[in-house]
C-alpha cells in the first residue's frame, strides 16, 4: 500500500497560505454519457495569475488578495470558460466555506456544493449554476511533489459522483468526478519547469499518473491507484504516449498502456493543455482527463501580458 503524510480529515478552505503561496481546490467530471465535462478550480494566491507574479515582483505578495474561481464547461451545447480574479475584499473564508465574489464553494454533511455565478470571457455570457459532488471513499494522504516539501497534493476523493445543474446555459447532467487539493510554500514557477498528470476512472479504482520535471535535481514521478474500498495502492508506470500537438505547442503526453483514442482538447494555451481521451494503466481503455503544464513558458514576459484578455480583475 501507498501512503503519503496524513492530513486532517476533513476537506478544508481555511488553512494558512503564506505570502507568495498558493492552495487550490480541483474538479473535474465527465458525464456518463461522455457528452459533457466540467473544472472547477477555486485558488486563494492564484499560481497562473499575471496580477499575483506583478505583485510578487514588488515585493511580499498576499496571496489572499490574488483568489479566482475557474469554471468551465466543455461538450455538448454551450461551453463557457470563466476566470475572474478578485481581491481580499471579495473573499471569505471559514473551514466548510470558501466564497470569492458571488460564487461559493461549502460543505453540506458530506457533500460538495458549488453554486457558480459568474461572467464568461472572452464573450461575456453568464455562467449561473451548482454542482453537488458525492465525494465516495475519502483520501487523506498528503504527497509532497518536490524533494523539500514546499508543494503538496492530496486527492480528496478520486472516485466522486456528481449532479451538474446549470440555468445559464440551460444544461443538466450526471457523472463521475475527482477532487484534489494543492498547496505550496512559495510561486509554484519556482520549484518546477513543467508537468503532466493524468487520472482514469476505472470500475474499482481511480489511477493517477503525475510525472513532474523540478527546476533543480532529478525527475519526479508518482503512479498510484485509489480505490472503492479506501486503499491507495503503487502501480506500475505505464509507457509515455505523446499526444498529437496542439496551436499553441505546448507539449503534452500522458501515460498509457495502450496508445489513447479519441483525444479531445479541452484547453490549449500558451502554457497550459487539458485533454480528455480514453487510455490507461490497462488493456480495457477508460475515460482519462490529462493536462500539461509547461511553468518555463507560463514565467515567459509575453506570456503573461496575454492572460489578462482572458482573465480579468475585479475588487
């Protein structure tokens, strides 16, 4: 069996982040029909923010005044994609309750809720809706992704259900879900170039593949299963398969026993891929989310002055 540290129990928002860090709250779904799929991702000291590595640059930066929900809706009908970035002002926070502007992420008994209420970009269309996550077995392992321990992981519930109600657009839907958390000690650009994670969703277990390159030392990798009955379990590292490239060429790749079909690009952007397909650690090909991130071409200056157009600030 695999185990990382132990962390609190519960799936909390209010735990301490310091000045230049980060933590972030993850989903991802997919509905059973594979017509639809959604992220959501709530950061207090948001790591892909131009405005927070300006601040950075001028000095101690406080990450509370840097938070931002992500929501995006991908398939069948309508996508949306929403980022809006927000300053202490429009944040609180309590251990069963994050709300940044007029979205909230809470805990009801032992479900996830989050109620969406925000403004598209580029075209500015209204994203209003909840999503109720059935979290299944929890996970308390904490893994240290760098060698001293700055920036952690923890899937929270790797093997969630979850109900998808949206009045704008007019869309509703059920599904499979992951949950994790991330947190770091300092801008996520310092300790790491890039990497690529993957999870499948398979009948007993969830398998997640995380291969990360540090900016110094040597390789990182994880490869774990998480199942139905509790129990993370080491599996072997299947083979790296290249996935074709996309506009913005930002290298993607992910890890499969057999080469992936029907590969659908979520998110490309100049430093960043989300791809849906089906791949993993066995013969039988499952429904896999993967994504890419390359942190040499997210610190690049020009960059950073195009995310702005997509990601706006409000107080």
């Amino acid at each position: 069996m695999a185990r990382g540290r132990s962390a609190d129990p519960r799936l909390r928002f209010d735990g301490e982040v310091p000045p230049g860090g980060y933590a972030w709250w993850y989903v991802d779904a997919t509905s059973d029909d594979g017509r639809h799929a959604l992220t959501v991702i709530a950061f207090v000291g948001s790591v892909f923010s131009p405005y927070y590595a300006w601040a950075r640059q001028r000095g101690r930066a406080d990450p509370m005044n840097h938070v931002a929900i992500n929501a995006i809706l991908y398939g069948a009908g309508p996508g949306r994609w929403s980022m809006t970035e927000r300053s202490k002002q429009s944040v609180e926070r309590a251990p069963d309750r994050l709300s940044i502007g007029p979205s909230a992420l809470r805990l009801d008994d032992e479900r996830l809720v989050i109620d969406i209420d925000e403004w598209a970009f580029p075209l500015p269309r209204r994203m209003i809706g909840r999503v109720t996550i059935d979290p299944g077995p929890i996970f308390h392992a904490v893994h240290d992704l760098d060698a001293a321990g700055r920036h952690r992981w923890r899937p929270v519930a790797p093997r969630a259900r979850i109900t998808v109600e949206f009045d704008a657009p007019c869309l509703s839907w059920s599904g499979s879900a992951y949950v994790d958390m991330n947190a770091g000690d300092e801008p996520i650009e310092n300790a790491f170039r890039s990497w690529t994670w993957s999870r499948t969703g398979g009948a007993k277990d969830t398998t997640i593949f995380y291969d990360l390159e540090p900016r110094h030392g040597p390789s990182r990798s994880l490869a774990l299963a998480y199942g139905q009955d509790g129990a993370i379990d080491a599996v072997e590292e299947e083979p790296v398969r290249v996935l074709p490239g996309t506009l913005w060429r930002v290298r993607r790749s992910l890890r499969s026993r057999r080469e992936p079909v029907n590969v659908r690009t979520f998110e490309d952007t100049p430093f960043y891929t989300r791809t849906g397909c089906l791949a993993g650690p066995s013969d039988r090909l499952e429904p896999t989310i993967s994504e890419s991130v390359d942190l040499d071409r997210f610190a690049a200056p020009w960059v950073r002055m195009l995310l702005p157009f997509r990601m706006p600030r409000r107080r």
